[in-house]
C-alpha cells in the first residue's frame, strides 16, 4: 500500500496548464473536456462563450469527478479575456492558410514548451476552437505555438478527442522527462509576459507604427501578424514588454508635441 501511494505522488501534475474553448457548441463536448482536464490533472478550463450552456449536459458528460470543474471554469466574452493571465498557449488548428504559420504535431509541440512547463510561474493554455470552424486568425493571434493533429486522410476530430489527444501528448512529455513539472530551485526563474502584458505592448506597437505611416488600413492585419509572430518567438519579460511599451510612448509623445508645434508655428505664421 505504501509503495502505491509513492508511485501516486509522483506522477506529474499539470497545476500550471488550462484549456481555453472558444465558443464551444455543444455543453456535451465541455464536459467531456473537463474529464480529461481532470485525468491529467489540469485544473483550469476557460470557455469563451458562444451562448448559455446547459450544466446539466455539461456536468452528465464530465461525471461527478470532474464536476467542480464545470462549476469553477472561467466563463468570458472574448478570446483576448480567455488568453490574458497565459504566459504561453498552444493553438490547436487543422485549417491552413495563406497567412498562417507552419503547424506541428502535438508531440513536437509539446516537447518545444517543455522547459517553459518547468516554471511553475509559467501558465501554459492549450486553445481549442469551435467544432464547426475551428480557431479564426483573430484568435491564433493570441497564441505562440501552433498544433495540428496528424490524420491519414478525414482532418475533422471531435473536439473532446482533440482536448484529449493534446492532454497526453504534454502529460507524457512531462513524465518521460523526470517529471518536469516540479520546480528545479537551481533554475532560474524567468518572469515571462503574459497574454494582458503582450497585447498591451502591442497595442502601443500599433498605435507608433500608425503614427509614423508604417501602418495603414490596408497593411495593418498583415504586418501587426507578422509582429505577433516574431515576438512570440522571444519569450519577452515583463520587463521588456514594458521597455517596448515605454519607447512606443516616448515615440508617440515626439510625434504629436511635434504635430502640435507645427500646427501653431502655422497660425502664428498665417
């Protein structure tokens, strides 16, 4: 008996991981997601919602286990609230595009944010969109990994098969590899931005490009994308998001007090 419940402690737990749907159809296919949340030992779950969901459904499919998870998920309006506390968040998507980046499987995926899942103030978000379309542009906008599952030919999954295929794929990277969701107290921490802290900063970008002319109404999308993307990429800190933010401001000041010098030295002239 002893030794059953040393094995038990040391399974890895994903405390520092959620799952965000976005805008789910079915209240079925929630509580399913919370089954599997609960298996893996994920304790968060974000649903941005399309309507009213129905927690009888919801509760039948995730059973009494996992029901304190349908009643304490986090229920928001829009994609930009659901990803705002995530440092990192894995976007989950068979749709390609033009404008889209490369997709990997979600063992490669999960094997990249492996030494960010070592920090536990790191928060990981595993994004899953709606049965029916799947992620938008807008919402894989949010996100800095991005995750396709592998199929022989029919790309279509259900979403609580996609929830737990991905759930796996991290719960077994984690514990293939020492179990490291634990803390290393010889690591040092890394105060990373997360989701609030990053579209605030690119907000500012935006605002700084508009007002030197590098962004206009029909390049915006496209260049604050590609933005999006590079940045992504470099895991800032809160630090540096906020030196970005700053020199944005310093930038934004320059540009109107000039404006604003030009306009009266005009009527002081006319």
């Amino acid at each position: 008996m002893a030794a059953e419940e040393s094995s038990e402690e040391t399974q890895p737990r994903l405390a520092n991981v959620g799952l965000i749907l976005v805008r789910p159809r079915y209240p079925e296919n929630i509580g399913a997601a919370a089954r599997i949340a609960y298996n893996f030992g994920i304790p968060q779950l974000t649903v941005v919602r399309a309507r009213e969901y129905e927690e009888e459904r919801m509760l039948k499919m995730a059973t009494h286990n996992a029901s304190h998870l349908i009643r304490s998920m986090r229920l928001v309006e829009t994609t930009a609230e659901a990803a705002g506390p995530y440092h990192f968040i894995v976007a989950t998507t068979a749709r390609k595009g033009r404008q889209r980046v490369r997709m990997h499987s979600p063992r490669r995926v999960m094997a990249e944010i492996l030494p960010l899942a070592q920090n536990p103030d790191n928060s990981i978000g595993l994004m899953f969109g709606p049965e029916n379309t799947g992620l938008t542009n807008e919402d894989l906008d949010f996100c800095q990994y991005y995750s396709t599952i592998p199929t022989a030919d029919f790309t279509s999954l259900n979403l609580a098969q996609a929830v737990a295929i991905h759930c796996y794929e991290l719960y077994m990277t984690l514990l293939e590899n020492d179990h490291p969701c634990k803390s290393d107290t010889n690591t040092a921490r890394v105060d990373h931005a997360n989701s609030f802290d990053l579209e605030g900063m690119y907000g500012h970008i935006g605002e700084a490009l508009s007002e030197v002319t590098f962004l206009d109404d029909n390049n915006r999308t496209y260049w604050m994308r590609s933005i999006r993307q590079f940045l992504g990429r470099v895991h800032l800190t809160k630090k540096e998001a906020s030196l970005i933010r700053g020199i944005c401001r310093k930038f934004l000041w320059h540009a109107r007090n000039q404006r604003t010098e030009g306009r009266e030295q005009k009527t002081e002239n006319g």
